[in-house]
C-alpha cells in the first residue's frame, strides 16, 4: 500500500493565523487545500513536510463574488466543481471554466481547488514515480539528484507545467492576491510562474495564494484546447488558452497562451497580431499557429511522442483560436 | 503540537453514525475507513487519484478517499457503499447493477454506485453524455461501461 508519510496536520482558522504558522516552520511545513496534488506527491516521497497545514477550514478562503470593476474575485480554495457550476463565471469566462472542467475527473474536482490548481507541481515521467521506482534508476535534479534525466546538459529542471487553469487565467488578464510575513501584494498570474520546472513558482514559499481576481471580461471572448491520452483523468500534453476580440467578422485583438509545452505556460500573444483586422482563415491560421509554436519545447518527459506534441501545439492553438471566435 | 505525527481525536460521521476515532492525523480517510470503522466495502486501487475504486461521498459529493485528510472533512457526513441500501433492501443503484450484470469482479462497484447515486439525487434523468461524465473517473477493467451506463439509466427511471 502506497502510504503517507509522518507529519502533524494544522488547521489555522484564518489567513493571518496561516501564514503565521507557515513561515514558522518554514520549510518544514507545507499548505494543503484540496491534496489531489499534495497527497500523492507525499505518498511518492517527492514532498515531505512535516507539518500540514489546512487550507480547507479557512471561511475567507470560500466564495465567488462579484467585483465593482465587472469582474470576479474567486476565492483561493474555491473547488474547481464550484467554478464549473457556476452560471456566472461561464457567461463571463468560457475558456477558464472550460479548463476547470477539464482538470482530471468529477470526484477529483470535488476536492480539488483554483488556487492548489495555480500551485500544481510541474510534472516529468522520470519525477512522478514512487520514491523506490526514482531510487533504482537514481534521483533526478528536480528531487534528491543532481542531473536531469530527460536533458543531461540542462542546468535546470525541465519539468513541465501541468495546471490547465493557469493558461486561461493568464489569457484574461487576471491576477492573484498573496499574503505573507511581509502583508499582501497583487501580482499578474503570468508572473507567477518561471522557467525552471524544480524552482517553478517566483512566488515565495511562506506566501499564501488567498484569491484570483479575474478582471472585467469585457469583448473578450476565450476558449481552452486541451491536448491529452485519454479523455478524462489525464493531465494536459498540450493546453491552449485563447482570447479573442471580434468587431464583425474582423480580429480585433487576439491572445494566446500555451502550456505543457515547457516548465510555464507561455504568453505568445505576439504571433497573434498577423491576425488583427483580418478575417480568420486557414492559412493566417496556419502562419499565427507555427509562429505562436515556435517557443514550444517539448522533451521526452511526458506521454507520446515530443515530436508529435509538438506537432500538436500547432494544431491546437488553431482549434483554440477558432472556438474563441465562435463564442456566443 | 504536541510529537510530529502524533494520533488526534476525530469526530467523524460515517452513514448516519457518529464516531470518535483516535487516529494518525496522516492516516488517510480510505485508511480510516477501512482499517479503524473496518468498513472494507471502499476499495483502494491505486491511491494516487487515478482509479475512483476509492469514491465516497462526503455531504453528498463524490470524493477520492484515498486523497481526503480525515481532519479536511471533519464534521461533514460520509457514505460509504455499506450505508446505501436500506437495511437488505438494494438501493435502486445496486438492484439495477445486479439486473443488468454491470460487474464481473466487483472491485470498481462500490465507487461506481456511489458516483451513479450522487448523479441520480441530483439529476434523476441524465443523458448519456452526462452519465459518462459522471463515471468518466471510476474504471472498470472487466465489464465494459454498456452495462454499466445501461444500469444507471435504469436505476433513475426507478428512483423517479
Ligand atoms: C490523477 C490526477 C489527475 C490530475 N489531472 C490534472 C489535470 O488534468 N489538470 C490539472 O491542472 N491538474 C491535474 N491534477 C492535479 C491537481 O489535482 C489539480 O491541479 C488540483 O486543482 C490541485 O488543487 P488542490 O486544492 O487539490 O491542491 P493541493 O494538493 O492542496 O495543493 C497543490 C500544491 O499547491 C500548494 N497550495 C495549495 N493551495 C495553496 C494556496 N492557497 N496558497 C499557496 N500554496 C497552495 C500546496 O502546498 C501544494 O504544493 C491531477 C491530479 C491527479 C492526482
Ligand atoms: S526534467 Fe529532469 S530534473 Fe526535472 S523532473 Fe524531469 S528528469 Fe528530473
Ligand atoms: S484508490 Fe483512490 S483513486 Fe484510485
Ligand atoms: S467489475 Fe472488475 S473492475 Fe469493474
């Protein structure tokens, strides 16, 4: 049986009393909201903190409210099955709700949070093993080694950014609130993430994702494709998140942002601007597709091939643009 | 805190009972489950979040026991497999899956009548698509899902 380590659980009943304990035992702590991520990270011995810290028993952490300027505030330990019910968040944002729906299965979803979905460890074939599985082939550099498995040469970690919501999130422009020892500070989703799939967040580990705030959605229009081997339970190979902003049947701005391809989703919103005052079809989808690609670094570290997934990126930020642009 | 690891006391109801456990607060529920409340009808397949042989429903909600702290859900309501029927009367699930030969092994059933029945409470006449939705995280590795899915359809227009 694949069993838990050891650790004490905590259940602070308010942020400040959170990030308090938190940056009390530093690293010896780790938070949990949902734990479809954490759990099994801990039974494989990838994590091993020895205080848990609940999430879950935090009220401010709870609901969906509407903010002043047309947009939303959703709170950090919101279940992904609360974002996919609600009538609102999808009239305003279809791509965002579509990527939650998209995570794993229902029963997961059920526990599962939007802020542990924005945290979600990168993921890699040689890393996401059981401890005794890793032992026997030696560790990696991204836990208890010192080189990458998948990219000797690389002086990093190459693990691959895995959360489906991040790319939509960062496809509205939307931001999140962090609180730690130091107060709070609102910073873009976007520039949360690094790249390097060991050290994959920029946001400090005492600090504490209390909310996502989703600005007005304006004209916007969005949509999320996501690449996988099987219909449900698998995590993205390929996921792509577009915004796009019509006036008739013209582009009048575009975003693009892809994930899984690299070790954080990428804002390649830049190839997009072929598109704007045209109107879409194949061959501009074609040309904006193979640019928007080009940043796209698959490795053999995930399910089929990279080539392949590669391949597929193109395919995908096509099929991503066009839904965005059938959007209701 | 008192030693890292050291057993807490839970309060926990479990199909309508209510129990004080003293448990390893890294004891999982699926673990709580079977090994404390002995209630081994909640299967553990994989462990990891992969299989839905695990599902219980916590106040309602399907949920992944073998990724639950017990102490996450402290004061909600679980039901397990062995809390569906009525006494020895077969939940209308249960007697549906046992009319349409829906298992061979049994060993994905339990989630598998759990997840059905949360739909059905909620949603008496699903449609296909919704169905396979609701089931798209329990596997089956011997029956098929026709017999399944057929099962569920059936067990909603007797639960109607
Ligand atoms: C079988 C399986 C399939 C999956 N498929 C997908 C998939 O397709 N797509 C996908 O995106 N994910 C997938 N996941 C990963 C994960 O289940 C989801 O990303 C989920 O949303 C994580 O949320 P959680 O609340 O359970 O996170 P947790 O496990 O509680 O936390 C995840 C990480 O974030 C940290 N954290 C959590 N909340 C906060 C916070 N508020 N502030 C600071 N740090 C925080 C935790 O310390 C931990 O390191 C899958 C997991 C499994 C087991
Ligand atoms: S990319 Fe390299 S260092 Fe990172 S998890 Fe995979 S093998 Fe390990
Ligand atoms: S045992 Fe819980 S999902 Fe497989
Ligand atoms: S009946 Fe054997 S796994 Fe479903």
């Amino acid at each position: 049986m694949l069993r838990l380590p050891r650790f004490s659980y905590l259940r602070p009943g308010s942020v400040a009393e959170a990030a308090q304990v938190l940056s009390e035992y530093g690293s010896r702590a780790r938070v949990v909201a949902g734990g479809t991520d954490l759990l099994p990270k801990m039974k494989r011995g990838q994590m091993e903190p020895e205080v848990v810290i609940g999430l879950g028993h935090i009220n401010e952490l709870r609901g969906i409210r509407a903010t002043e300027d047309g947009g939303f505030e959703i709170g950090a330990c919101v279940t992904l099955s609360e974002v996919v019910a609600s009538p609102e968040l999808r009239a305003a944002y279809p791509g965002y709700v579509h990527a939650a729906a998209l995570v794993s299965t229902p029963a997961l979803r059920n526990s599962g949070t939007i802020g542990g979905n924005l945290c979600v460890d990168t993921r890699c074939n040689y890393y996401d093993e059981s401890y005794e599985w890793r032992k026997a082939l030696g560790f990696c550099m991204k836990k208890d080694g010192n080189i990458c498995r998948v990219a000797p040469a690389s002086a990093t970690c190459r693990a691959i950014a895995s959360s489906d919501t991040a790319p939509a999130a960062i496809s509205m422009g939307a931001t999140v609130v962090l609180v730690g020892p130091n107060g709070q500070r609102e910073v873009p989703v976007e520039s949360l993430y690094q790249d390097d799939g060991q050290f994959y967040m920029t946001k400090a580990p005492d600090e504490i994702l209390t909310s996502l705030r989703m600005p007005s959605p304006g004209h916007w229009k969005s949509s999320y494709v996501k690449v996988r081997n099987r219909g449900s339970i698998d995590f993205p190979l390929v996921g792509v998140a577009a915004a796009i902003q019509m006036k008739g049947s013209l582009v009048e701005a575009c975003r693009i942002v892809i994930t899984a391809v690299g070790p954080q989703p990428l804002d390649v919103s830049q190839a997009a601007g072929a598109l704007v005052g045209k109107e879409i079809d194949d061959t501009l989808l074609e040309e904006v597709a193979t640019e928007a690609a080009k940043p796209a670094r698959p490795l053999d570290n995930a399910d089929l091939s990279y080539v392949w997934r590669k391949r597929m990126t193109r395919r995908a930020i096509e099929q991503a643009i066009r839904e965005a642009a059938e959007v209701g | 805190m008192g030693n890292i690891g050291s057993r807490e006391i839970l309060r926990l109801s479990v199909n309508g009972r209510q129990h004080e456990l003293l448990v390893k607060p890294y004891a999982t529920l699926l673990e709580v489950l079977r090994e404390d409340l002995r209630l081994t009808g909640t299967k553990h397949g994989c462990e990891a979040g992969e299989c839905g042989a695990c599902v219980v429903l916590v106040d309602g909600t399907p949920q992944l026991s073998c990724l639950v702290l017990p102490g996450q859900i402290e004061g909600s309501e679980v039901t397990t497999i062995e809390g569906v029927s009525n006494g020895s009367e077969l939940h209308p699930v249960q007697q549906a899956f046992m009319d349409h030969g829906a298992l061979q092994c049994g060993y994905c059933t339990p989630g598998m009548v759990l997840s059905s029945k949360a739909l059905l409470d909620s949603n008496p006449s699903p449609t296909r698509d919704e169905i396979n939705e609701a089931l798209s995280g329990n596997l089956c590795r011997c029956t098929g899902y026709v017999s399944i899915i057929e099962a569920v359809e059936d067990a909603g227009r007797a639960m109607a």
